[in-house]
C-alpha cells in the first residue's frame, strides 16, 4: 500500500538523468502541437484570379455588410440615415484620393479603400470641385487666347458653369446607375461571388474623376498637342481603376459581355473627358457682331424729305 510520503507532488529531474539512471523508461514529451505539413500537390489557380478572390472574399464581405446594415439602420426619410453616408474622415478621403490616382495592378479599389465605409463625401466634393476648375479654367483659356486681340474681346461665359455641372453630376450618377442594374441582371443569371453595391459604384466613379481636376487646370495652356497628352495620361489612370475595379464582376460572364462591358465603361469614361475638352476648351468661338445704326438713320431721314 502507497505511503503518504509517495502520494505527495515531487519535482523530477531531466528526461537525460531519469534516463541515464533508467533506460528502461518511457519518457512523453509533452509539445505545443505542429501545424500539419501543408499539401505540395493540388490544383493551381491562377494567381490573378486567386488574388481577386482574396480581395473580394465572402466572409469578410458579408461581415461587413451585416455591420453596414447595423449601423445604418435608420429609416431612409431621417437626416441620421443620410448622415452615414458623408461619416469619413479626412485621411480615408485622402488614401482613397491616392488610391484613384495611383492605382496598383492587380489590386481592387473597392475591396481596399471602399468596402469598408462607403461615403458620398469624396464623390460629391470632387464633381463639384471638377465644375469649377473646368468653367473657370475654359474661360481662362479663351482669356489668353484673345488676350491683347481688340477684334475678338473676350467675353466670360458663366454658362459654362451650369453646363460643366449637368455633365459631370448626370456622369457620375446615371452611369453607375445603368452599371448597377446591369450587374444585378447578369448576377441573377450567372451566380457570381463578386458583388458591388449601388453606393459603392458611385463611390468609385467619384473618387475615378479626381484626376481630371489637375488636368483640368493644366488645360489652360494653349497647346493641343499638351492638352491631348494630359487627357491620354489621365484616361490611362483613371480608366485602369474602373477596369480592375469592375473586371473582377463579369470575369464569370461570357467572354464577349465581359469585354464589352469594360470597354464600354473605359469609352464612356474617356468620352466625358474629350467631351470636356473639346467644348470648354477647344470649341467653336462665338462671334459677337455690333449691329450698326446707319441705316435706320437713312431710312428715317428719307421718310422725313418725303
């Protein structure tokens, strides 16, 4: 029978002395347990795809759907449902700014920058700062063409300013719109894991159009070859955010729809901008002729002889 002495907790040496003392004994090493040894063979995916998938995964997507849906859970006839939407700060406006501007192959904007809180804030100030830089910078331009040229006076055009508005407010609303519902269409055919939301959409073609305000101010200079290398340079980044945004979205589509999809939305993007140039800046010149008074005079002298 075990004394109490045996019963009680004793500190043991190493497993080397117990065993030199025993080799007969059996020792347990008591371990954290090992990761298992990832599996070499398998199938490969493609890393672009893999890299979107990633980006654009369910999980985390749908979490962050469910906590959007939390917090914007006021009723939309409320100013705190609208509040939501402009609830960013000034750094998350700023990385989305250099993210539009610099954008990074293979990475989704809206997976990166906007997922997470989409705002209306950065879209809504961009389009109106673009109004104005292109009404302001088109009559500057049309200042210094006809600078120091008495036979053509300039004459500010502030119409220019409701015009600039109209298109760049329609663009940036309507073609997100058309966009949204065009995906939902092609989703309710072909399931797809990639989804944007109608809020995220504007948010991108906002942000999108940040690099059209420095072009536009650079478009004051009175050199079309310049002004046409600018709007190359800036369709060129702006356009490549739009693709690799929205590429991840119809990639499961038929290969024609697919194509045809991004290029429409890179076209419609790069005719706003050739639109804008062409019109305020490179556009017919309007020809203000003074109506002379003569010949009402000749005519109201020869009624009097008569």
């Amino acid at each position: 029978m075990a004394t109490v002495d045996d019963l009680k907790f004793q500190e043991f040496d190493d497993a080397a002395n117990l065993l030199a003392a025993n080799p007969d004994a059996v020792t347990i090493s008591i371990d954290e347990p090992s990761e298992k040894p990832k599996k070499k063979h398998g199938h490969q995916r493609d890393s672009g795809r893999e890299e979107d998938d990633e980006l654009l995964g369910t999980d985390d997507s749908d979490k962050t759907e469910l906590l959007a849906g939390q917090k914007k859970s006021a009723p939309f006839w409320t100013f705190e449902y609208y509040q939501t939407f402009f609830d960013v700060d000034t750094y998350q406006v700023l990385d989305r700014i250099k993210g539009s501007v610099f954008p990074v192959p293979g990475k989704n904007f809206v997976r990166l920058y906007i997922r997470s809180n989409p705002d209306l804030y950065g879209p809504f100030w961009i389009c109106a700062t673009l109004v104005f830089a292109i009404a302001i910078s088109g009559n500057l331009s049309k200042f210094f063409t006809h600078f120091n040229d008495p036979t053509c006076p300039y004459v500010p055009e502030f119409r220019k300013v409701s015009i600039a508005a109209t298109a760049i407010y329609a663009y940036a609303w309507l073609v997100p719109l058309a966009l949204w519902g065009f995906l939902m269409w092609r989703n309710n055919k072909i399931m797809n894991i990639v989804s944007y939301s109608f809020l995220e959409i504007v948010c991108v073609y906002g942000y999108s159009l940040f690099i059209y305000i420095p072009t536009a101010i650079l478009w004051i200079i009175p050199l079309k070859a310049v002004r046409w290398v600018l709007v190359i340079f800036a369709l060129c980044l702006s356009g490549s955010v739009l693709a690799m945004t929205f590429w991840p979205a119809v990639r499961d589509d038929n290969r024609r729809i697919a194509v045809a999809t991004i290029v429409t939305v890179v076209l419609l993007h790069a005719l706003l901008a050739v639109g804008c140039l062409a019109y305020f800046f490179d556009g017919p010149e309007l020809v203000v002729s003074s109506i002379t008074t003569e010949l009402p005079h000749n005519l109201t002298g020869t009624t009097k002889a008569q």
